[in-house]
C-alpha cells in the first residue's frame, strides 16, 4: 500500500467515525486548546500512524478501530499535559533568568501547607517525599522507595491531586436512603 493510499484510508476512517473522535476526546477537549478542526487533524495523524503500524506488523485492519482509540486517547492527554499548572501559576512566583544567572523564588509554604492538608496520611507522605527530591522523580521511583506497584502509585497520585483541586469537600456524593 502506497503511503498516497494510507493517507486517503486514514482520512476515510476519520469521516466515517465522528462519534468515536469526539467520545475519546470529550473529557480532554477543554484543556487541549484545539478547535473540532484540529481534533480532526489530530485524529488523521493517529489514523495514519496507526494504520502504518497495523501494516508493518502485519495485523489484520480490522483492529483499527482497537489500536486507535488507545492511541488516540493517550495523545489527546499528552495534549492536556501541563494545563492545570499553568493555571493556577503566579508568575511572581517563577523561577526566571536575569542576565544570565538563575533567580529561584521560594515557593509559598503555606500554600504547599494548605493543599497537603487535605490529603490521607499516606498521600501527604509520598507527596512530600517527591517535593523533597532535587530532580523531577518518575512512579517506577516513587514505587521503589515506597514498596508499591508502579498502578499503585498512579492510582495513589490521581486520587492525592483529585483531593487537592477538591480542597476539603467530600469526593463522592452522598446518596440518601429510600424508605
């Protein structure tokens, strides 16, 4: 198959499955900055390096659907990366370059205080063991030093950050009895 001949089947697949583009996208869109225009481009990428990489492993083209939905899902959090930082970032508060030499600013403790208030003993923990690291430090890390899987530690973060943009609500809805 001629790459001309991928391109136009990448593109076919894409016209053909608006709704799977737009369910996989859903949860992210807010926060990758893209226009439905550029969601579609994005997914005639992915298209077409999925159906290149189904061509050179031999499989069957019936798992497109399969691989793209993976695929496509980890690109569009790859796209979300970084937003909620940005956010909430006080550029009075950045570490910044002034002539050549390194200015750093401390960050504000109590803020830091604040946010890990909110967080089980255990999260508050291994929270406070990643901002005392001199470099950025990866889960494989995180789980090695603490005893836990790698899942463990994604889980254990995910929920850690869901606490924080919470504050001190409670995560899960109450649900009344029926009498």
């Amino acid at each position: 198959m001629r790459p001309t001949d991928s391109w136009s089947l990448a593109s076919l697949w894409i016209k053909s499955n608006p709704v799977l583009i737009n369910c996989i996208a859903a949860q992210y869109i807010a926060h990758m900055g893209c226009n439905s225009q550029d969601l579609e481009s994005e997914a005639l990428l992915v298209a077409y390096q999925t159906l290149s990489s189904l061509r050179q492993s031999e499989k069957d083209l019936s798992n497109m659907g399969r691989y793209f939905r993976v695929v496509f899902r980890s690109h569009c959090i790859q796209m979300t990366m970084g937003i909620n930082v940005v956010d909430g970032i006080d550029p009075e508060k950045i570490n910044f370059t002034h002539g050549g030499d390194r200015l750093h600013q401390e960050l504000d403790q109590h803020v830091i205080d604040t946010a890990l208030s909110s967080l089980t003993t255990r999260q508050r923990q291994i929270a406070k063991w990643i901002l005392n690291q001199p470099s950025p430090v990866n889960t494989d890390l995180i789980g090695e030093h603490f005893g836990i899987s790698t899942r463990g530690v994604r889980r254990l973060i995910n929920d850690a950050i869901t606490r924080i943009e919470n504050g001190h609500r409670n995560v899960c809805q109450t649900i009344g009895a029926v009498s």
